[in-house]
C-alpha cells in the first residue's frame, strides 16, 4: 500500500517547524555576535583608556631616569674637596715644610659629560673676582673661562623667587680643612707669600662647613637657559692668628664664604639626555617629542603625556614659569590600537557574512529540501489519487461485465461481443498505466544509445500508429523533407508523440470537423524541431516548467475531470534528455499550446 500523504494541515506544520529552526539556528548566532562586537568595542575603548597613564608611566620612567643620572653627576662632584676649586692645590702627600703646589684638577683633563664649566667666587666680598676652569686644552675645551663670566656673574645677581625657590636645606657637617689648603684655594696664587708663611700653617687646621650642592636654573638675559648646581663653602670660627702683614693670608683673618659649583650643559640635560634615555625605556609604539613637533593636525592618531624636566629634577627657579621650560612629551601612537581594531572588525564583519552566507544557503537547501518533499508528497497524494481512479474504473468494469457473462445474464450474441470489447479496452487502460510507471523506472536506470536518423523519416513511420481508429481525421502531419540528421531513438520519438497526442486528445479533443492536431517537423538553423501544436485551453505561465514533473497535473484531483496519473509529459522529458534534446511548451497563437522538442544535429 502507498505511503498515506501528509495532508494539508501536515504540510503546514512542517513549515512552521522549518520556521522555528530557523530562528533557533540564527538566534543564538546573532546573539553570539553582537557579544563578540562588544567585546571587541569594550577592548578598544579599554586601550584607549590606558593610553593616558602609559603615557604617564613613559614619562615617568624618562625622568626618573634622568634624576638618576643628574644624581650620579653631583654625587660625583659632591666627592671633589672645595679646595679643588682653584688653579693649584696641594698634593695629598706634603713634601717637607716647603709648599710644592700642583695644577688643580678642574683645570686638568676632559670636563665630565654634562658640565661646561666650574666656578669659585666669594660671596662676602661685593664684586669679588669668579675663578672659571674649563679643563685642560689639550682634551679639547668646550670653551674658555671668559666666555663663561658673564654667565656666573648674572647667576650671582640672580634674587630667588620666594615661590619657586626651595630653603636652603640642610647644611654641611663641620669638618677639619689644612690651612695651607685653605690659603691655597683662598689666596690669588701668590706661592712666593704663601711659602714665607708656611711655618704659620703647618699642623693648623681650620673648621669648615661645605653645604650641599643646589640646582638652580634660569634664562640669561638673552633669554638662554641656564642651569647651574652650587654649594656654599663657610668657615665656622672666628679669625685666625696668623700675621696680618702677609696678604695671601688675608681672608683666613676676615673669614670667607664661598659659592662653587658647575655649569650645566642645558642641551644634554634637556635634549640629548631625555632622548637617549627614552631609546632606551619607551615601549615600541612610544616615543619622546618637543610639544612643538607633538601636536600638529595630522597626529590626531596619538596620546600626549606632557612633563617638565626642570620641575621634575628638583631645580629652584628665580622667576615665574622658568619651571615649565622645556617641556617634553611622551607621545603614544594610537593607530595600531585603531588598526587591530579595524582588523578585528573586518575579521568578525567576515566571519559573520560567511556564517550568514552559510546559514542563509543552508536554511534555503533545507526549505527547497522540505518544500520539494511537501511538493513531491502533493504530487504522490495526485498520483494515488489518480492511479485510484484509473484502477477503480476499469477494474469495477471488467469486474461487472465479467460477473454478468459468467452468470448467463447476456443472452444476445452482439451485446455479449460489446461486453468483451469493453472488457479488452479496460485491460488495456491498465495495462498502459502499468507500462507508464514501468517505463519511468527503465528511463531512470537505463536508456538506448541514441543514433543518427531523418526525423521526419521517423515520425512518418509512426502515423499509422498514432491515428485513432475511430475519429482519423483529428490529427494531421506537417513534416519538413531533407532535414539534416539529428541524433534520436526511435523508442523515444515514438514515446513522446504517443504521449504528447494522447495528451492533446485526453485535454483538447477535437470535435468532428474542427481544426486536426497537428504533429509537424522543420529546421530553425541549428536543431530540428518536433512539434504537436493543440487548441486546447493552454498551459498557464507558472505551470510550463512543472507539468513535466512527476506525478504534476494541472489543478487538483478533487476538481478535475480528465483521467490521468501525471506521468505522460515526464516521460515525453525523460525520453528527451535520454537523446539529449530539449522540451517545452508555448503558447499557440489563436489559443492552444505547442510542445515543442529541439534535437541535437548528429
């Protein structure tokens, strides 16, 4: 028994559950999605957050790094005595009672990276001479006491800006001085006056305090930047006995207070330094810039941490905004943030269209699926139902003839002959049905070769065939002479026009004296045509590619009246692809419809 078909309100469900997935199956991915892009704008705007204090972090990474360094340099200097700081000194092993003096260091060999100059003045006396060194000319100067002078003299007028300058500070602890030392530094390097009072000196020490070194910057009044660390040198008693006549010994007598120290070099401190320093502790994507080069138009892709070297080394400043000279900037691209950024985007943006693109092909491989099962389950229930109606018909009338001539109910000689013929027409109304559905499972599974011939030879040999005994008038031939040969089975042309004219006569019969079913050939050009041209009601435009589906009839098998399984036009397209020709149907000009094959030329 054939498989009941699902019936209308089935086929409705099935759809509505075809639906339900759909969205099941799509939901949870959009969803994911949308999770997926949050998370990738939640990241960026986290980055982009960070930025500022990794900025901040690079540059306090640079400026610690420089305060280490300046650190290092005055600590260093911090070790010189203050004797040092004068054009002779004496050796650290005294030779007898006589002085023997050398060159000081300070005027002796290459300047430490970072110091232009070293300077000695005495702040108790009003316009005391300042001793500038410069080292020694051989390691190459970096210029010459003179040019110097004026700078240290404009850093003794310099009057400290309460706000901005430091106290003092701690003050140095007391410590013992030789006198000789002392009257070394002090004196105007008269040797000749300092070894005729040495004898006042020898064993004599002097208790000096020496303070620690200060930093100081400020612009020159030619707006240079100045930067400059010094100490304060005091003694802590009172005068000295020593003889009054002798004038190298002056200022033991009238005590002293000294200001030394060193000139910076502004532009290692504030130029060569940070940068080299920033190669060094900034990340790949960072970098140190001057805020004149930094924030310009076409950086807008970058993050700014801006600082004050000055104010972050600790320098006391005499005027108002001196601390915010040379301001630097820590300078973070943001553009590969942004670029990742754009990469994630396209690669989920991707991601989603090959995952929409899949969905959407499989949910329409699934809906076709579904709906060519729905489709072909219309069509069996049309097949059942007709193969029902083929099968009740002629078996429930071999059935009464065949029981009343069994019985004897049939007395006359040529009724019972007419039951017979009834009888033979009916077996033969299924034996056809049968030999349909044989025919479309042996053109699935197997077909002839097709071979060379004359159509219109061929179709000639079928008229005979195809002229109905009992109304030959209704089918007439047109067949063109000489066509080029085209490749054909004769099985197949003789399937197709059987059942194309029983189909045109089952749907278009024609009344006695009305226009003939026309069966005709010709060429167009390229391919020789077989046509059966019909006045029946015509195929409407949406239903010209499925009638040659299985089991497809027109309209539904409650409502129509003309017997049939739907199996005729399969097979005329069956037979055709097996040669390899094509099918189809037009609308025939008057009304009607011609069913039109193309073959292939051999």
């Amino acid at each position: 028994m054939p498989r009941r078909p699902k019936p209308l309100i089935e086929q409705r469900t099935t759809r509505t559950a075809l639906g339900l997935y759909g969205v099941l199956l799509v939901l949870p991915t959009l969803v994911f999605a949308w999770l997926h892009w949050r998370e990738l704008v939640k990241t960026q705007e986290a980055e982009m957050a960070a930025v500022p204090e990794e900025a901040a972090d690079g540059a306090r990474r640079i400026w610690t790094s420089m305060q280490r360094k300046l650190d290092e340099l005055v600590d260093a200097e911090s070790q010189r005595p203050f004797t040092d700081y004068a054009e002779y000194v004496l050796p650290s092993e005294p030779i007898g009672d006589e002085l023997r003096p050398q060159r000081s260091s300070l005027t002796r060999g290459k300047l430490p990276t970072g110091i232009l100059a070293y300077f000695n003045f005495d702040r108790s006396i009003e316009g005391s001479p300042i001793d500038v060194f410069v080292g020694d000319d051989t390691y190459g100067r970096k210029g010459v006491p003179e040019s110097f002078q004026p700078v240290i003299e404009e850093f003794r007028r310099q009057r400290p800006d309460p706000v901005r300058i430091a106290p003092l500070g701690p003050e140095g602890q007391p410590r013992a001085v030789p006198l000789s030392a002392v009257a070394l530094t002090l004196g105007d390097g008269d040797l000749a006056c300092l070894n005729s009072c040495s004898q006042y000196m020898i064993d004599r020490a002097m208790t000096v305090r020496v303070d620690p070194f200060r930093l100081q910057f400020f612009l020159d009044s030619e707006g240079r930047p100045r930067a400059v660390a010094s100490r304060r040198v005091r003694a802590t008693v009172g005068p000295v006995d020593v003889p009054a006549d002798a004038p190298c010994l002056a200022p033991l007598i009238k005590g002293f207070h000294l200001q030394q120290g060193f000139l910076l070099d502004v532009q290692w401190l504030l130029r060569e330094l940070p940068f080299d320093i920033a190669s060094r502790v900034l990340d790949a994507n960072q970098s140190l810039v001057r805020p004149d080069t930094s924030r310009t138009m076409d950086r807008l892709d970058s993050r700014f941490a801006t600082f004050y070297p000055i104010e972050k080394l600790g320098f006391e400043t005499f005027r108002p905004g001196d601390a915010k000279y040379g301001a630097l900037d820590v300078e973070i691209d943001t553009s590969e943030i942004a670029a990742r950024f754009r990469r994630q985007k396209r690669n989920l943006l991707a991601v989603a269209a090959m995952l929409v693109l899949t969905l959407a092909t499989g949910m329409t491989l699934l809906y076709r699926s579904v709906d060519r099962e729905l489709e072909q389950a219309r069509r069996t229930q049309n097949f059942v139902a007709a193969v029902t109606h083929e099968l009740r018909t002629p078996v429930s009338t071999i059935r009464l003839h065949g029981e009343m001539l069994l019985d004897g109910w049939i007395e006359d000689e040529e009724q019972r002959k007419e039951y017979y013929r009834r009888i033979v027409r009916e077996t033969g109304r299924l034996s056809t049905l049968v030999e349909n559905v044989l025919e479309k499972s042996r053109l699935k599974e197997s077909v002839s070769e097709p071979v060379a011939a004359d159509l219109s030879e061929v179709v000639r040999r079928l008229e005979g065939d195809l002229t109905s005994p009992t109304n030959p008038d209704d089918l007439a031939f047109e067949l063109a002479p000489n066509l080029p040969p085209v490749l054909l089975t004769h099985e197949g042309v003789s399937g197709i026009l059987s059942n194309l004219v029983e189909n045109a006569r089952k749907y278009a019969p024609v009344p006695p004296g009305g226009e003939p079913i026309l069966v005709r050939t010709s060429w167009d050009g390229r391919r020789a045509l077989l046509e059966v041209l019909d006045r029946g009601p015509g195929i409407p435009d949406e239903e010209r590619e499925r009638i040659f589906d299985a089991f497809y009839r027109v309209g539904s098998e409650a409502t129509r009246t003309a017997t049939g399984t739907g199996l005729g036009l399969h097979l005329v397209r069956l037979h055709a692809q097996a040669a390899g020709a094509r099918v189809s149907v037009h609308p025939r000009p008057g009304g009607g419809s011609i069913f039109r094959i193309a073959w292939r030329p051999a």
